[in-house]
C-alpha cells in the first residue's frame, strides 16, 4: 500500500472516484450520524470540491489516499492547516469497511502525522464522534489525548509534535 498526497499528479481517476468512495462508506456509518449530517458531508464533497483540492484552490485543505496493492482506493484521510496558530486538524478518516483492521487507517494517520511535522506544526488534531470507540482506541494508542469535547457529540484528540 502506497499514501500519496491528493495534488495535480493524481490520476483523474482516483480524483472521480473520490465522491462515490464517500457514498459507499458513509453508509456503514449510520450509527455514528445522523441522515441530515450524511447528506451534509455528502453535498460538501462532490467532484468539485475534489477538483479544487488536487489543483491546490484550497490550500488551507489537503487529502491523503491510501492505494491498496491493486491500485484500489482504500482510505482516506482529510486534513485543515491553520496556519496562524501552527495548528493541523485531520476532520475526516475514512477506511473502507471492507479493508478496516488491515492497519491502513495506522498508515494514514502515520503519513498525516509525518507531513505535520515537516510542515512544522507543533500540534495534530483528530475530530471524531464520541460513538465512534474503534477510531477513538485508533488514536489513543497511536498518542492522541483527548483534549476537548466540542459539543455532546464531538470530541477532539491531540498530538503534541514539539
């Protein structure tokens, strides 16, 4: 499995493919949202917003794919950079479900993790739903400490790089 960076040297498509990616896995998330914050994420994440993304129009914005061996999408990971406070938050890690527990989620959050630090950042986020306890084992046993909840369904965990 190879973590590339989404930019203007991914092929087209894995750019396309990126909106039914969403489609498919956001289903087997029912437990953790509801239908109208499905839909949500949905309507944000067309193949526009994905266009923009790979010709850098969002530079604030970036997006780690994980390929598997047979070149097949197989996570992602989605990120914002606030450069004022030299902070980065990943906001959306999705694994396909087929390919959960095979350490691509590990992976990508390694490669996040790697990217923030030689980008200087002294701190890395997670957003995650409190429901959501596999993501939340995932993170703690990597470092992240939970560090706020930001509502009663939201929760943020961090990593101090520095």
């Amino acid at each position: 499995m190879i973590i590339e960076k989404l930019d203007r040297d991914t092929p087209r498509e894995y750019v396309e493919l990126l909106p039914s990616f969403y489609r498919v896995e956001i289903q087997g998330l029912h437990e953790h949202y509801t239908t109208e914050e499905m839909q949500e994420i949905l309507r944000a994440r067309d193949l526009d917003y994905f266009r923009r993304l790979a010709a850098n129009r969002e530079p604030r914005r970036s997006v780690l794919l994980a390929i598997g061996v047979y070149s097949n999408l197989e996570g992602v990971l989605e990120a914002s950079r606030y450069t004022d406070s030299n902070l980065q938050i990943g906001d959306v890690l999705w694994v396909l479900a087929k390919s959960k527990g095979h350490g691509i989620g590990t992976r990508l959050l390694q490669e996040y993790i790697s990217r923030a630090r030689s980008e200087d950042c002294d701190i890395v986020g997670l957003t995650v739903k409190g429901t959501n306890t596999k993501a939340i084992e995932l993170y703690q046993r990597l470092g992240f400490n939970h560090a706020k909840d930001l509502d009663k369904d939201r929760k943020v965990y961090g990593l101090r790089l520095k």
